[in-house]
C-alpha cells in the first residue's frame, strides 16, 4: 500500500533502525520503545492485522513467527521476552500493517506492557 508507514519503512523510504531482514521478513526498533529492547517484525507483503490473514497468505504470518526467536537470540533475550500483536482500534493498533513487538530486556511480571 503505498499510503501504509511500514511499506515505506520496508521500501526504504523511511528510515529505520533494522535488526533483520529476509526475504519475506524486515524487523526494526520501535522508535517509541516500552522497554529496553522494543523490535517491530513485519512481513514485506502487506498484510493489515491479524484479522486480514488468509489460507493465501497465513505463510507471512508464519515466516515472521519464525524469525522472531532467531530475533531475540541475537539481541540477548535469554530470560524471555514477549510477543503482541494488536488488531484493532480497542487493541491500540495505530498502523494498519500486520506488526509482532518484541518486548523485553527486563522482567515484565503479569503486566501487559
């Protein structure tokens, strides 16, 4: 979508902070990050949320699912981290681009966030 801020961010139009990159997946720090370590995954296809994956296209959900614990090895994330993907207006979602923020780098408890 050429109106969607994370197609731009996989495009190169914007910048980023990348910590990986295949051919189906870009991660990169969120610039407004909740704890110490704070990484966007995306899929390069645009997908809008979780609610928009298909039998057509669940495998880019799936390839960004699998990088994700290559991700958080390489940033140290040994005692855990977490996974959200908000959908929706309720949930916070604000860009309309499937997303996976890896959280971590501290203990986070029971808390959301």
């Amino acid at each position: 979508m050429s109106d969607c801020l994370f197609c731009k961010i996989v495009a190169g139009d914007i910048p980023s902070t990348k910590v990986y990159e295949d051919g189906n997946v870009y991660a990169f720090r969120d610039i407004n990050p909740q704890a110490p370590t704070h990484i966007l995954v995306v899929p390069k296809t645009h997908v809008a949320s979780l609610d928009d994956v298909t039998a057509e296209n669940s495998a880019l959900a799936a390839r960004c699912l699998e990088a994700i614990p290559k991700i958080a090895a390489a940033e140290g994330l040994a005692n855990g981290y977490r996974v959200i993907s908000n959908v929706g207006d309720d949930a916070g979602q604000t860009v309309r681009h499937l997303h996976f923020h890896i959280l971590g780098g501290r203990p986070m408890g029971e808390r959301l966030v």
